[in-house]
C-alpha cells in the first residue's frame, strides 16, 4: 500500500555518541538506504569495526536481524549478509483521522504494514466517541501480533498542540479544544503518543515517498476544509512557532464572497473554496462532497463550474504562498483532486500567471502520489522515528 519511505538520520552532532550511532544505523536499514554492515560503512562514513560493534549490539537486543530470504546474490563471491529490522522489536500505531472517518494501521519498524482498516466516525461527534473508536479498533488490529506499541501517531482535522498532545480551538472539531488526546492515548497503550495535524501528516508522507530534491513542499488539502503542510529543504514539518504554520484555511481570499467562516471571521478561503463551501452551493440541496464528486466525476456543468470558481480563489492562495516559501513542489490532496482534474487545472493556472518566473522555473504542481494513504506515511515516519529515536532506541532494545 505504501512506498519504502525516507528516515532522516538524527543530527550528526555526537556521531559518536552510542545512542545516536544505534538510532542512526537503525533508521537507515528501515528506510532501505542500507541492508548490510559493508551499505552502513558507506553510508556513515565510519570505521568498519565501529558499524560491525554497533550492529552486534542491534542484534543482541532483537532489534535486528539477519534477513532469512536474501535476494539472489548478483556477480561472484561470498554474498553479505542482509539485515532487517526484526518484526519482534515492536510495532507503530497510527491513525489518520478525518472529519467522517478514520484510517488506522499498525506498521512494524522496518516499515513493513501488519494490519490496516478504515473506520466510520464523525470527528463532530467529540473525543470520547472518536477515541472509543480508534481505541478498540486499534486494539483489535494487534492483538495477534507481537512486541510492543514503541510509539503512536495520531492526526486530526484542525490546529494542535504538539508539545502539549491537545487540540487548539479546531472549528470542525467541536468538544476536543484542550483534550488531552496524546495523555489519553499514553495511558491507553503504554507508549509516546504524537498528536498531529492531519495535512501536516500527508505532508510528510508526500515528501519522504519522493526524491529528496522535491523539498521544500507545501501540501494543501481541499476537502471539508483547507489546510496546508510545510516540508523543509531537510525534509522535517516546519511547525512555526506555535504549530499553526501552514493553516491556511483562514487566509482571507482577494475576491471571494464575505461568507461567514466556522472560525467566526468572514471570506476565510476555508469558508468560499472548499468541498463542502462546493456542496452547500449545489442547486440541489441538501448535498453532501461525496454529491460534488460525482457530479464532478461526471461532468454536470454546475458542479465543474463552481470546482473552476474554487480553483481560482485557491490559486490565488497558492500563488502568494509560493512566493513567500519558494517550493520546489506543491501537492494538492483531498477527494476532489481524485474525482476530477479541474480543480488541479484551476489552481495550476493562476500560480503560474500570477507568480514571478524565479519562483515558477523549477516548480512542480501536481496532485498527491500517495492520496488517502498520505496521512498514514507521514504517521509512520513520525513513529518509527520516535521509536528508533537517540532518546528511545536503548530502551527499545530488549
């Protein structure tokens, strides 16, 4: 379901640390960058007997080990050994909640998928509920398999804060400002819980599934509502300050109709472009987004209209952020951009008039390479970092 997926190596402050060689060993044999002690040596740069003792260490405490299945040795000589993350080192708990539903996974340290389902929920029905939910399914979904939880990741459709695991005011979200989701979840299964936004996680999903040439990159999700996620050139989120950076939902459009946003202010893009601001203009009422993406799939000529209206106000958005990030590509997600390319049409046609040539030369503006299951990569790499993190990966070793 999901590509092999980059993990960043820790900081190569105290290479030589003990924690830090482990972690960044580790994280290279899950990403795919290494399979053998002589791909590490490369890779790191360090003395062969450094890697061998480290890797020793790794396979002493089950973290890793040999590879039974090996491909088929290529050219002569003795081939080296392979090495793998070792599937009783533990597991990754994700989930990637919307505003109707949820997707939930569990996905072992060498990034390899163990079990997968998607849930019905309303995120507008409040946290107990919800979590009820994920929690039992979650529960469900690893009980036959083994090691521990290392870490969870969780998204949600509105603004949070990282440090402390809550959400922040989230308009769609009524009932969760403050809940405590990442304390909740800790208790619930006994490992660190990450709280994230959503577009943040399909942002990184997006970037770590492709070339590393293609940060910085922005995501923005048109769907119930707009977000946007910020990739650094070094591929890590850029949460701002406060971890609002990239919720640009709530930017004011030049040109777009004074409709009240959920957040209380008026014109918000949020509240003029997206999917559901789409349904509640549909002639026939009342309609839903799956209702414009049918009518879109199908070409009614209300429906294109009012998607090539969106992609205007959004473009205009999208032109202006391009000039103040600089890019390298801009990905566009949600269910619209699946049901039709009118939407990715629009918006590619204003940033590319409205923008400047430097800021356009070499930008890419395409619709996600990975589409529902964006959220669960971004949540996989947060996790099996954290997991195999210079913090974690000794108490990780059994």
């Amino acid at each position: 379901m999901l590509p092999l997926l980059r993990l960043n190596p820790p900081t190569d402050a105290a290479r030589n640390g003990s924690a830090v060689l482990l972690s960044t060993l580790a994280r290279l044999l899950a990403s795919g960058a290494a399979a053998s002690k002589a791909d590490l040596v490369i890779a790191t740069g360090l003395a062969r007997t450094t890697v061998s003792n480290a890797v020793d260490q790794l396979l002493a405490g089950h973290l890793l080990e040999l590879d039974a299945n090996p491909p088929p040795p290529v050219g002569r000589g003795r081939p080296a050994e392979r090495l793998r993350l070792s599937p009783g080192g533990g597991h990754v708990l994700v989930a990637d909640l919307g505003a109707h539903g949820a997707h939930l996974a569990v996905v072992d340290l060498g990034q390899r998928l163990l079990a997968h389902t998607h849930v019905d929920c309303e995120i507008a029905d409040g946290p107990d509920p919800v979590l009820d939910v994920v929690e039992a399914s979650l529960r469900k979904l690893r009980a036959r398999l083994p090691g521990p939880a290392r870490a969870m990741v969780i998204g949600v459709p509105g603004p949070v804060d990282t440090r402390q695991g809550m959400p922040v005011r989230p308009p769609i979200m009524p009932g969760w400002h403050a809940y405590p989701v990442s304390g909740r979840l800790r208790r619930e299964f006994e490992c660190p819980v990450m709280l994230e936004n959503d577009v943040n996680l399909r942002a990184l999903g997006e970037a770590r599934s492709l070339p590393a040439d293609q940060a910085p990159l922005l995501f923005v999700k048109v769907g119930t509502g707009i977000g946007g996620g910020l990739i650094t050139r070094a591929g890590e989120l850029h949460h701002g300050a406060d971890g609002s950076a990239g919720d640009i939902g709530h930017i004011r459009v030049r040109g777009g109709p004074d409709i009240r946003c959920v957040c209380g202010n008026v014109g918000c893009i949020e509240a003029v472009a997206s999917a559901s601001a789409i349904a509640g203009r549909l002639p026939a009422q009342p309609a839903t987004i799956a209702d414009v993406r049918a009518l879109a799939a199908h070409g009614d000529p209300v429906a294109v209209r009012l998607v090539r209206e969106a992609a205007e106000l959004i473009g205009e958005v999208v032109a202006t952020l391009v000039h103040f990030y600089n890019p390298a590509r801009v990905t566009i997600g949600g269910s619209l951009t699946a049901a039709s390319d009118e939407l990715l049409a629009g918006i590619r046609a204003v940033v590319y008039e409205r923008a400047l040539p430097l800021a356009t030369r070499n930008l890419v503006l395409t619709t996600s390479t990975l589409g529902e299951y964006a959220g669960l990569a971004g949540a996989t790499v947060l996790g099996i970092e954290r997991a195999l993190s210079p913090s974690r990966i000794k108490r990780t070793l059994t």
